[in-house]
C-alpha cells in the first residue's frame, strides 16, 4: 500500500499545451465560463484599450478563415446569413462583408430593424457594397446559414418574428454554422429559450460557454468548437482566479496523463493491483468487459472475484487474470467473499458490473474497504438500497471512491436531485455532499469532486463534450469502470484516472464509429482498442494509428 499514496487529489492544472505558444496556456482551451464571467472578461479587454471595433473586425476574420476550411467555396457557394440587433449580429455582418469579397454570393436577412450602433455600421457598409437585406425565404436556395441572431447572454424567451425566423430554417435542412452560441440556447444553462437554432456547426468565441457543454444543449449545438481570439491570460485570471472551477476536458491533454512510459526495472508489483469484483450467471459478460478494460490499463496484477460458475469464462478472455471463486447464491449471484480474502492489499477495488442485486452483502463489504472503490452500476443500485450515507462515512475515513452512475442510478442514489435538468449542477452537490468523485455518465459526462478534502465547499467539475453516440450500448459502462480502476492502481489521483479514463474511452469510440459507423463500436471492440493510443509518442498523431 505506501507505494500507492496518491488516492485522492485534484486533477492537476492544465500546462502549456505542447503545440500552443507560450502566450496561450492549455487551461485556456480547456476553462469554461458563465456569461456574465465571459462579460467581464471582456469588459477588462476594452477598459485596457481593445477597441470593440477591432476586436468584431478580429474575430470575425478568424470566423470566416475557419468557415472557408469547414465549408469550402467550391461546394457551398451561396451563403445565407442572419443578423441579430447585437454585436453577434455585427459579428455576422463582417463575415458577410469578407465572403462577398472572396467571392462568394451573400444573402443577408435582418429580421429586427433597430441595430447596434456598431452592428448598424457595419449593416450601412454592406449595402454600399450592394449588397441588400432580402426576406427569410430567398434564404431557402443557399447552401449554407450563418446564424448571427443572438449571441452570449440571451435571457428572454424568443418569440414572434425572430422565434418564427429559426422554426423556418430550421424545416430546411440546409447546414447551419452559429456563432459563439446557437440563437435561442441559455448560454449557462443549455435550455432552449422559447426556441432554438439547430446547428451543424458551432464556433465557441473566445472561451468555451457553460451552456454549450449540457445534455440539453447538445442536440442544437452540432460540433463545437473554440475560436481562439487571445484573451489576455490576465484578464481571465482578474475574473476567474488561479484555480477555475469548471473544466472542459482536451482529450489530447487527458490522454497525456496515461501511464505511457515505465521505469526500465520495474515489475509486476509495482505496477498496481486492481481487485474486480463483478458478475453474476444473468450479467457474466458484464464481469469480463470490465476485466477487459482493466487490461487494457496496463495495470500489473489483475484479480477477478466472480461467482465460481464464471470463473472458467474469464480465464477463456483473460488467461493473465487471477480468479477469485466465490460462493453463490440461488440465483447465481456472488453470496459472500472468500473469508480469507485480504482487501488491504490491493491498490483499488473495481465493484458492481453484473453483480445483480442479490450480492448486497458484497457491497456493503467493500464500502468498508480503506483501498480506493470504484463503485458501478449494481454496486450503485445497491448503494441507493444501503444509503449514500455511506459515501460520507468513507470520505470522513478518507477512504476516496468514485462512482460513476447514469442519470437512472443518479436518481435512485439522490432522489432530491432527480427534478433538476443541470447535470452540473447536481453532480457538483452530490460530490459537495458526500465527499466522492461523481463521474455522471451521458452525451456530456460530468466529474465533480473536492479538490482539496480541507476545503469540502470547493468542487472542480471537469465536461467531457466529445463523446460519441455508439456508447449507447449495454457494456460500455463496465469498459469505462474496468479502465478507471486500473489507471487508479497505478498511483493517479483518483480525479485523474476519471478524467483521462472517460476520455480514453470517449476518443476511442469517436475514432471507431468514424469507419466502422455507430452500429459498429460494440464494447468488446472497444475495450480491444483502448490499447491502440498508446503507441504513438506524438500526441496530435495519437488517434491515427487505429
């Protein structure tokens, strides 16, 4: 056990990204903000002098430079776009204005007529150049909108023309690019203000928006990506501090923090040992899918304690594995642990795929383990029979856990959260409340956790917003678990073996499903492919060898 100290601990701060110029820290890239932070930081800005002209004229230079890349001219030649009252309106107006000048045919539409006096400038300007504001429906012949509506901030609910703007385009079916935030969505919460454009792409201004990284935001938004326009670093420090509370995971930070490279004497012993404890005759493929992503971490010593009719099963998938038989029930369940069975000595213990809900007594053992306890599915639904009190009295221990429900667990483990629709929110008081890192799985996962154990009121929350629907599949929960216990034998903060896992396991069915398509990325073929990444130094090549 005292080689293995590190159970708890924050994910550490983000460095220099290896690519990024010195001057654009990779926390930057990864920091999320609310809308009143991203107001203020701006607000920094151009009390230090940005002109708010050249920064419009900026960033819509690197909107349209990024939109030529995404959307070239040859097959999208005729450009629609819609302009809000605002500054995301004159936003829109300049990259209209840059389009025209590079050829391209531009239609404009202006739903409201009282503009911003910069965004109505800009809005004089265009029709110098001839080029006029025509009605939403000659909109219909282009090949691609540009949504300039509404940007960061929104509040009211949208309603009349421009509410009737967006249900018309989108019936349409044509691409859809929005800047900053598509019109309509709450830019903290993700919630759909009356309504809501249906993005193909978003381009994310400056920082990336709390709203843009929800479950709710997600069918709207499309593919989201972050427009670097370089905010001063101290500027965002003025607002946010040292030690920002909200995180977008970078996968290709996250993958930085797997255990690559190893001492050249080192061995076995000294490369963790997880302890899995899983299975039952109904869900036996549940015990070796996470055995399988337990491998694929590398950890050095793996033992499986399933029910004694499984244990031939899991030497057939994973004849390295060291199989603990345990009694069963009548039903085929885990009854008990082996009597001499020591948990002191494993590094972490990996709970609860396939363990049905007769193994109760297996549970409530190991919530009393000193080790560090990743606690799954049915080690959920019978935490929530048992009481998440438990939780508490481990971290008082300071025994660290990780537990990593659906929405459906989150439910039954806490039911006086179950009527908010903000996943952050919720994952960040149930972490505040019981002291555990909270890995809420979904389209968006969310890992909250305590930080710092001195200072309970202080969670840091980390978004995983690159995911893949392919994971939608029995059995690729137990991969994920599987894979987290056994970064977290191998001396990561339990924090980090969360992070870096739910990335890992994200990229790998994102690469998957890219040429096998969704229907394609079956769990075994996962857990299989976790191992791929891991043979390129580079870490921009890190996917391309699969």
């Amino acid at each position: 056990m005292k080689e293995y100290p590190n159970y708890t601990g924050a994910a550490p701060v983000p460095t220099l990204n290896l690519g990024a110029t010195a001057r654009t820290p990779q926390w930057l890239n990864q920091v999320v903000v609310t809308a009143s932070q991203m107001r203020a930081i701006e607000t920094l800005m151009f009390e230090a002098g940005m002109p708010v002209a050249a920064l419009m004229e900026k960033v819509a230079g690197l909107i349209t430079r990024r939109l030529e890349q995404i959307y070239p001219a040859d097959r999208y030649p005729k450009v629609g776009v819609l302009v809000g009252p605002g500054h995301n309106g004159g936003d829109a107006l300049v990259v209209a204005r840059e389009l025209w000048h590079r050829g391209r045919k531009v239609k404009v539409c202006v739903p409201l007529e009282k503009l911003k006096d910069l965004t109505a400038a800009h809005w004089q300007y265009l029709q110098n150049l001839e080029i006029a504001a025509v009605e939403l429906v000659e909109l219909q012949t282009c090949d691609l909108i540009v949504d300039g509506l509404f940007g960061f901030g929104l509040e009211r609910e949208l309603a009349g023309v421009v509410a009737n703007t967006i249900d018309v385009v989108n019936e349409w079916g044509i691409p859809i690019l929005s800047i900053d935030v598509p019109s309509g969505l709450h830019t903290d919460t993700g919630t759909v203000m009356g309504t809501a454009v249906r993005s193909d792409r978003t381009l994310c201004l400056g920082l990336w928006k709390r709203g843009l990284l929800t479950e709710v935001a997600a069918p709207y938004t499309g593919q989201v990506e972050r427009i670097d326009f370089d905010i001063p670093v101290r500027s965002v420090e003025a607002v946010l501090g040292n030690a920002p509370d909200l995180w977008r995971i970078d996968p290709v930070w996250a993958l930085a923090q797997l255990p690559r490279r190893r001492p050249v004497d080192v061995h076995k012993y000294r490369v963790g040992h997880l302890l899995l404890i899983a299975g039952s005759k109904r869900y036996g493929g549940a015990a070796i899918l996470a055995a399988l992503g337990a491998r694929a971490s590398g950890i050095g010593m793996l033992s499986v304690a399933v029910p004694t009719s499984l244990g031939d099963a899991i030497l057939a998938h994973l004849p390295e594995a060291l199989v603990i038989s345990c009694p069963e029930t009548s039903s085929g369940a885990i009854a008990q642990l082996p009597a001499d069975l020591d948990l002191t000595k494993y590094q972490a213990i990996a709970c609860g795929p396939g363990l049905s809900l007769d193994a109760r007594a297996v549970v409530d053992l190991v919530l009393n383990a000193s080790c560090p306890l990743v606690l799954d599915a049915d080690g959920l639904n019978l935490l929530a029979q048992i009481g998440v009190e438990r939780l508490i009295q481990r971290h008082q221990a300071q025994y660290p856990t990780v537990i990593t429900p659906h929405w459906g667990e989150f439910c039954r483990l806490f039911p006086q959260l179950a009527s908010s629709s903000d996943r952050i929110a919720v994952a960040r008081t149930a972490a505040a409340e019981t002291g555990a890192i909270i890995l809420l799985k979904g389209a968006r996962t969310t890992i909250s956790f305590q930080p710092t154990p001195t200072q309970p009121s202080s969670i840091q929350t980390w978004i995983n917003a690159e995911s893949s629907p392919s994971l939608a599949r029995g059995g690729s929960g137990d991969v994920l678990t599987g894979a987290i216990g056994g970064l977290w034998a191998q001396d990561l903060a339990g924090s980090v073996a969360a992070i870096a896992s739910t990335a890992w396991h994200a990229q790998t069915a994102l690469k998957l499903a890219s040429y096998r398509t969704d229907m394609g990325v079956d769990p075994v073929t996962l857990a299989q492919n976790l191992l791929e990444p891991g043979l390129r130094r580079q870490l921009s090549d890190i996917w391309d060898i699969i």
